[in-house]
C-alpha cells in the first residue's frame, strides 16, 4: 500500500514538472521570453470570441462560432477554430456547427459552405469527418447514430430522416461523383472563391468554373476518408472501415499520378477538359505533405527546391501563399477583401508545418513556427487575419480571432511533438490551459 501511496505522489507531482519543462525547453528552443504578452493576447482573443464569436444561431437554437465579427459560418475555419479551441478544454463548437450544416443537406449530399448565406454551388470543403474526429478526441460521437432533432429545414429538396452519419456519408460522396466530372478519382473546385483561396483565379478559376481538380482539394479528401474510417471504426461500421481506407489509398495514387511533375518537382492542380497542368506555383502544391501522401523523394524535391527557395517561397515571412515568381504575385491586391497572391495565411503554414515534421524536416518546421510566432505575436499588436509574407505586416479584418490564433501554439507543439490534427483516437491536450493558464469562459 505504501508504494502505491508513493507512486501515486511522484505521479501527481510529475504533472506539475511536464508544463515547466515544456516552457523550459520552448523558451529555450524559440527565445521566447515574454509568456505574459502571450498570454494577454489569448486572454484578449479569448474574451473576444466569448464577446462577438460565439453567435446565437435561431434556427437550431444553439451558440455556434465564428472568427469572423460579421457573423458568417464558414467550412473549413470552423475546423481550425476549433482546433484552437481544443487548446482550451473546448470541444462544444465542433458539434454546434456541424449539427447546423448537416441539418440543411440536400438530398443528394450537398452541403453549403457557409450557414447563413447559402452558396448553391459551393459544396462544403472536406473537413467535416475531420472535424468529428477532433471533436471525437474530446467526447463520444455514439450520437453520429441518430437523426438530428428539433427544427430542421422540410422543404422539397432538403433531407429529413438520415442519421448524421448518414449525412456525412452523402456529404463525401457528393464530393466523390458529383464535384469529378470525368471521374478518374479526383473532384473540381467550383472556383478559386470555393478553394478558401479567395482570388487565385490563375490556379482554380472564377466562379463556377467547375474545372480545375485542385490537389489540395484532393488532399483534404484523403485526410476527409482516413476521418470517416476513423468514426466507422468508432461507431462499429466495419465494412465502412474497408471502404472508406480503400478509397483512400485510391485517391493518394491518384494525386502522384495526376499532379506531381517530375520534371519541376512540384504538384500542380489539372484543367479537367484539357488534361494539361495548371503551372502557377501555389501552397496547395506542399498539401501532399500535410495529407502524408508525397514519397521521401518527392517531399525532398518539395522542400529543397521550392519551399526553402527564396525566389520563390522562402520570404521572410513564410510561406505566402504564391511563389514570388507567379506573374500575379502581389502583396497589396486592392480589388478584393482577402488576398491570397502572396501574402501568408496561418492554416496553411499550420498545415505545413506538420507535414513537415512528419516527414522529418525537423529544423525546417522550427523555423518556421519562429517566424510564424514572430510575425503574429510580436509585429503586431493584435491578431489578424492574413500577413505580408515579405515585412509581416498585418492585413485584414481587425480584430480577429479565427484560425490565426493557431500561430501561437507551433512552438509549443514542436517541442512537444503534439499535433490536435493527427486522426487517431488519443485525447487532446488543452495546452493553453495546462502550459499557459489561460483558459475559454463563455
């Protein structure tokens, strides 16, 4: 009985020495010194999420969030945010949201992108399995099993009486048949509006242009059919577990196939009624890092030759979001409210940069959450929503509290290995809480 008392107390004691280490060692490995203007800058965005994030939605009659202080709902910044939110013991806000786009599917899958305003044509982007399998991390998913509840949307064209794992299923397959019009395993974005990468009309296109197969698009439906074989497995669906492995293995042949080009080593998305590549370097092409699909050699090709290329990506402020040799790079575009022709956005640095450390690019990966960490925290006096890839200058809405918000936390996961994304079933670590003190009150 002793040594079980004993053990117990080293135990206890062991978790007050983790945290410490681990500041220890990020202060160590970063030069960060100030944890206190890091921690008043999450209490500031924390406060404004409670304040003007969290919006009462009437027509389900739950809080759902939003980074965005207009009060729009969008696909796949409901993903990040709630990564962040993970960071805070929060995992309500991953099933609010999901629940409210799934109650106004249409029978043949689609999902509108955004919740209030709804875009017709827009599918919503492949993070939704990921996002319950985040949410899954943090609480039970057993109600995947029942047919949502309370005011749903009865119309003609609007499903009524599948389950919400049903509905996930039609979501992906909406993406699989209907959005891949030669079907050869890879779908189109709608345009460079539906990519997220809101005026990269070189690269996906405008509006309804249903063309070009994006190979980020293609990436996030690998990672989109690992999460739905990931709850299958959860909910005991074993034949969806197959299925839904398969095709993943599926689609990763099909996006080496399809837009890797050995010749520049670099993916690049495909014209559909062409065949030909779309040649404009963008930071889409290193998603075969984040989605684990890129062979050592193609990753090494990726890194060496475009990442750390200063010509191209490797800006003093990475990575924006076009390569500085795209004849529509541009820092200052003005014809349009968010700029992804070379600025730097944080979900795709994110992204990266654990693709990178999954593929071993340890250094790589470190200098880039410095310079991530940097450019959000100490350039600037509030988060925002996009950057200057070239002097970190701060760019769009003001203040924000979305995705951006994960630049904080890269130095903390690179010395802890620790990756909110990774789609398996280990719990997560509310690291604002446990190494910072700061937690979410709403």
């Amino acid at each position: 009985m002793r040594q079980i008392i004993v053990g117990l107390i080293l135990l206890l004691l062991s978790f007050g020495e983790i945290p410490a280490q681990e500041m220890e060692q990020v202060k160590k490995e970063f030069g960060i010194t100030d944890f206190e203007a890091l921690k008043s800058r999450l209490e500031f965005d924390n406060r404004n999420i409670a304040k003007k994030g969290i919006r009462h939605f009437k027509e389900t009659g739950e809080d759902l969030i939003t980074g965005y202080s207009y009060g729009e709902f969008y696909d796949w910044d409901l993903y990040f945010e709630n990564v962040y939110m993970s960071y805070f013991g929060e995992s309500k806000y991953c099933f609010t949201n999901l629940q409210a786009f799934l109650k106004r599917q249409h029978l043949n899958g689609f999902v509108s992108r955004s919740l209030k305003k709804s875009r017709w044509y827009q599918h919503f982007k492949p993070f939704l399995a990921q996002l319950v399998v985040l949410g899954a991390k943090q609480e039970s998913i057993e109600w995947l099993k029942d047919s949502p509840t309370g005011e749903i949307l009865n119309e003609e064209y609007y499903v009524n009486d599948r389950t919400y794992y049903q509905r996930l299923k039609c979501y992906i397959d909406y993406w699989l048949w209907y959005m891949d019009w030669d079907k050869n395993g890879l779908p189109v974005w709608n345009s460079s509006d539906h990519s997220g990468m809101d005026n990269q009309f070189s690269r996906s296109g405008g509006k309804n242009a249903f063309r070009y197969e994006g190979v980020d698009l293609a990436c996030y439906v690998h990672r989109e059919l690992k999460a739905m074989a990931l709850i299958a497995d959860i909910l005991g669906c074993n034949d969806d577990v197959k299925m839904y492995n398969k095709k993943a293995i599926r689609i990763a042949k099909a996006i080496n196939e399809v837009f890797w080009d050995d010749k520049d080593g670099f993916y690049y998305d495909r014209d559909e009624r062409t065949g030909e590549y779309v040649r404009v370097k963008s930071v889409a092409g290193f998603m075969p890092l984040f989605a684990g699909v890129a062979s050592r050699d193609q990753a090494e090709r990726l890194v060496k030759n475009h990442l750390l290329n200063k010509d191209e990506f490797w800006t003093a402020y990475p990575v924006p979001a076009y390569a500085k040799t795209e004849p529509d790079y541009d820092q200052y575009v003005r014809d349009h409210g968010c700029n992804w022709r070379g600025t730097t956005w944080i979900p795709t640095n994110y992204m990266l940069f654990h693709g990178l450390l999954d593929y071993g690019y340890t250094d790589v990966a470190k200098e880039l959450a410095r310079r991530t960490f940097e450019m959000v925290l100490e350039k600037n006096e509030m988060t925002r929503e996009y950057y200057n890839a070239e002097n970190g200058e701060e760019f769009g809405l003001k203040p924000f509290w979305g995705w951006s918000t994960l630049a904080y936390f890269m130095p903390f996961e690179f010395v802890s290995g620790y990756n909110p994304m990774k789609l398996n079933k280990e719990a997560i670590k509310s690291m604002g809480r446990e190494l910072l003190g700061v937690s979410f009150n709403k």
